[in-house]
C-alpha cells in the first residue's frame, strides 16, 4: 500500500478494472497515447492495447453516443470529456438515451456507462474549463451523478460506478487532483454509492460539502475544534441521488448547519439540501441554514477565480453568524 494522489487513484481504479473485466472499455480525446490532459490514464493503453483504451475524435457528441451504444449491448464503457464544460456537446446523448434506456426497454436493456470529467476550478484555466455543472446532472432522472474528494474515494467509488448497471457521471475536481496524497489499498473494494461519508463527528454544527470544497471545509472545522467547537463535516459524495437521512440525522444532532459548495448558488445542489432540511428538519433548526457558494457568473479568469471560489475565511464567516444566531 502506497501513498497517491487523487489522479493516481483514478489510473489505479481504471487499471483494476481493465484487468477484471473484458467488457471495461475507456476511450476519450487524447486517453491513450498521451494518457489524457492530467494523465489519469497515462500508461493504460500500452497495458491493455489499443482496443481497450482508444483515443478518440474531438468530438463529444460521438463519444457520448458511442458510450450509450457499447452499453446497450453489454460492454462497460468509461468515456472521458476532456473539460466538464464540453459535455454539453453531448448533453442530447445523456438525456434523450442514455439516462432513459432502462426505462425505455422497461428494464430489458441497461446504460452501465460512466462518463468521467474533470470539474471545477482552480488551475487558472480559460472559459469553459472551470464549471461546476452538478446541479445541471442532478436534474436527469435515471443518472447517477458522483463527486470524489479524495484518494481512497475516488478510488472505491469509480469502481463502483464502472460496475452499476446504469449511467453514472463521475465529477473529478482537478483542483485536487495532486493536492495531497492518501494510502490507497489497490484492492478492488468498492465504496458504497447513494450514501454520505461523515469525517469528522461533532455536536455543534453540521458542514455539508462534496468535492474539492471537502479541503477547505477539514481546514475550518480543525480551526474550530482549536476553539472547543465540535463540527460535523459531511462528505455528500453522491449528489444524486442524495442520502438526506443522514443529514437530517447529523442537523437533528446539532442544530445548525452551513453548506459549503463550489458551484453558482442559483437552483443549486446546496438549494436542494437547505429546502430539504426546511421540510424534514425544520424543528431541529436552532439558527437558519446557510450556504456559502461561487457566484452567479462564469468562472472569472485567473486573479479572480480565488475570490469566486468559497474561500476558509468566507466558510468561517458564514459558521460564525450561523453559531451566533439568537
């Protein structure tokens, strides 16, 4: 068992996979040769040929449409769009098809494909490299959608989603992609999807946050426990569909509860979590809900996008008025 990073754990995830199973296929713009932008799958196309890892056109529309149709006849696809952003180009294969074949054929046919894409910002990229498209995903019956914020996450969860019988799309947020290192078992065990991971138990307030978000998140509430204050911190890791049970148990617990996200606060996944805790945990409530988000506008170029992206000071901010609520 080694240290690696989040990018290292995908490859491992990948790798396993491969090796088990015949009907795994990756295939994306630049994955094999050149191992993909961030390299998450460096070296697989010389282990495993050429038809098991393929490099495709610039053309998401046909890869997408291609990953609905190796599904539909029983192989296990994992295609990779190079930017989350460019998946609206094949956003009508997602949601005409892909999320609805199960339905469709009344169950005689599956979509077990996943789509993975890096997510998010803070590498300073231009427009079109930096969305948080979660909320957009959740809004499809009949997908999956999952956001690792760590190693050992990314890795048992991309296992997970390789081997659901439907269409996952696997949000990879690049940020964190070699922040920091985490021993990996290279076993083959997958984590459970449709569930939140709590990391951290505590009786004063609640902090929900996914993806890359989860750093800032550990940072803060280790701040508050050097002040006596004991935050849980919630890993919600499936964004659809959502384990709201145990976040109603955790604010039932508590009472307070701050939602820490990336994405733009409009119609949001955060939205969603504080309108839940609204209808089924109104009278554990001892101060409103609060979230802390991005903006509603593009990701900003470069000095600006540490401004858009919820900072440890924003998150504290908004746990203090959340604790001093009278």
């Amino acid at each position: 068992m080694s240290a690696i990073t989040l990018i290292e754990a995908i490859t491992q995830a990948l790798a396993f996979e491969l090796l088990q199973d015949q009907d795994v296929v990756v295939f994306g713009e630049d994955v094999g040769a050149n191992g993909g932008v961030f390299r998450a799958t460096e070296g697989l196309q010389k282990r495993f040929g050429k038809d098991r890892v393929r490099d495709t056109p610039l053309a998401e529309n046909m890869i997408i449409g291609l990953a609905v149709g190796m599904a539909a006849q029983g192989l296990k696809p994992v295609a990779e769009i190079q930017f989350m952003d460019f998946i609206c180009a094949g956003i009508d294969q997602i949601l005409s098809h892909g999320s609805r074949l199960r339905n469709r054929t009344r169950g005689r046919l599956t979509c077990p494909m996943v789509i993975r894409a890096p997510s998010g910002g803070g590498i300073r990229a231009p427009e079109h490299h930096s969305d948080s498209m979660e909320a957009l995903f959740s809004q499809i019956p009949g997908l999956r959608v999952v956001i690792p914020s760590s190693p050992s996450r990314a890795y048992g969860l991309l296992l997970a989603a390789i081997r659901d019988p439907d269409p996952v799309i696997f949000m990879e947020p690049k940020r964190i992609y070699r922040m920091v290192k985490e021993a990996v078992v290279d076993n083959g065990e997958a984590l459970p999807l449709d569930v939140c991971y709590v990391l951290r138990a505590g009786k004063d307030i609640t902090l929900v946050s996914w993806g890359a978000m989860i750093h800032e998140t550990l940072i803060v509430a280790d701040k508050l426990a050097a002040n006596g204050i004991e935050a849980e911190v919630i890993d919600v890791a499936t964004i659809k569909p959502l384990d709201m049970e145990t976040i109603l148990q955790s604010v039932e617990k508590t009472g307070r509860c701050v939602i820490i996200q990336e994405a733009n606060p409009t119609c949001s996944v955060g939205s969603e979590i504080s309108a839940q805790i609204a209808e089924n945990g109104l009278t554990s409530l001892l101060a409103p809900v609060k979230r802390v988000s991005g903006y509603d506008t593009v990701m900003p170029l470069y000095r600006l996008e540490k401004v858009y992206i919820p900072s440890e000071q924003r998150i504290m901010n908004a746990i203090k008025q959340v604790l001093e609520y009278a």
